[in-house]
C-alpha cells in the first residue's frame, strides 16, 4: 500500500467517525506523545528483550504514533515520503559516516 493510499484510509476511517474537528496540530501532537509514551510502557521494568516479546502490542502502539503522525503531516500539507527523504539527507550531513583507517 503506498503513503497516499495510507492517508487516504486514515482519513476515510476519521471523517466516518466526525473526528476532524478534535484532530487539529495541536492535538495531533499532544496525541503523538501520548501514543509514544504507551509504546514505552511496553518496555517499562522489563529489558529490551522482554519488552519485543510483546509484538501484538508493539505493533498497535507504533501504527498509533505513526496514525497521529501521518494526520499531522496531510494537516499541514507536507508529504510523508519528502520530508523523511529531506530529514535523512540532513542528518546524513550532520552525522556523516566516519571512515577508519
């Protein structure tokens, strides 16, 4: 499935609901925290190991930041695919493989 193909079932399952009032930037941040935040509770006490055995729950919380993140983005106009593809080329520059000799 492609980004735009993505979006346009998030929004779909959003404007079913009559969400999109409650799905400003503002919120979509704050909701973006907040799913990050239970992704972490999934590690919380436990070592990392233990944490991935639990996959179902991994998966629900990373498509829930990813679902929030995707709904911010279309708001504010930026494709997906361009703003990663910018963001890895400054970070290729900002953090540029050392050579070792």
């Amino acid at each position: 499935m492609s980004t735009k193909e993505t979006m346009s079932k998030i929004n779909a399952f959003r404007d079913a609901r009559n969400w999109r009032k409650a799905h400003n930037e503002k919120d979509l941040a704050l909701s973006i925290s907040l799913e990050a935040n239970e992704l972490l509770e999934i590690y919380q006490w436990k070592t990392a190991e233990e944490g991935n055995l639990d996959r179902e729950h991994l998966k629900e919380e990373i498509a829930d930041v990813l679902i929030y993140s995707y709904m911010m983005a279309d708001n504010l106009g930026f494709d997906v695919d361009e703003i990663i593809a910018e963001k890895l080329v400054k970070n290729g520059i900002k953090y540029p493989i050392k050579e070792t000799n």
